[in-house]
C-alpha cells in the first residue's frame, strides 16, 4: 500500500507548491511604486526581467499541477490494480 499512498502523498505536496511558485513569481515580477522626490510624485518602477519571472512562474505552476494531476491518475490506477489484485485472491482463497 505504500507506493499508491506515496504517489498520492507527490501529488499533494506538488499541488501545494503551486500557490508558493506563483505567489513568488508575482511578487518578485509586480511593479511596485516608488517616490519621486525631484517631482514630487510617485511613478511605477519594475524589477530587471520582471516580465520573464512572471511568466516562468505562471508556466512552472501549469507544469506542476501537471504532474500532481498525472501523480493522483497514477495513484488511483495504482490503487485500484492492487484492490483488483486482493479481491482475486480472496475468492482463490475460498
């Protein structure tokens, strides 16, 4: 029983690593404001290479719950084959 639990236990901690990928991504890549103290106003400024983190991390998030997807299939198909497989063997047994 320890591979199904394992695959599932991959997809759960891969599934809570995506909020933690895109929340950093969009916090490094967001443009934040800043005071202009010649002008007397605030203006928008970005981190150098924002824009690629922001879409890294969106795409890295896609792959992640990706793979916690295919990682609950797999436990589920995991699962269900070694139910099937006990299930033979009771009634062989009886």
């Amino acid at each position: 029983m320890a591979k199904p639990l394992a695959w599932a236990g991959s997809s759960a901690l891969l599934l809570l690593l995506v909020p933690v990928v895109y929340g950093r991504a969009m916090a490094y890549g967001a443009s934040f404001l800043v005071w202009d103290e010649q002008h007397s106003t605030y203006f928008y400024d970005e981190r150098p290479g924002g824009f690629v983190v922001i879409v890294a991390g969106l795409m890295a998030s896609v792959v992640l719950t990706l793979l916690a997807v295919g990682a609950a299939i797999r436990a589920g198909v995991l699962f269900v084959r070694r139910s099937r497989s006990r299930g033979r063997e009771a009634t062989a047994r009886a």
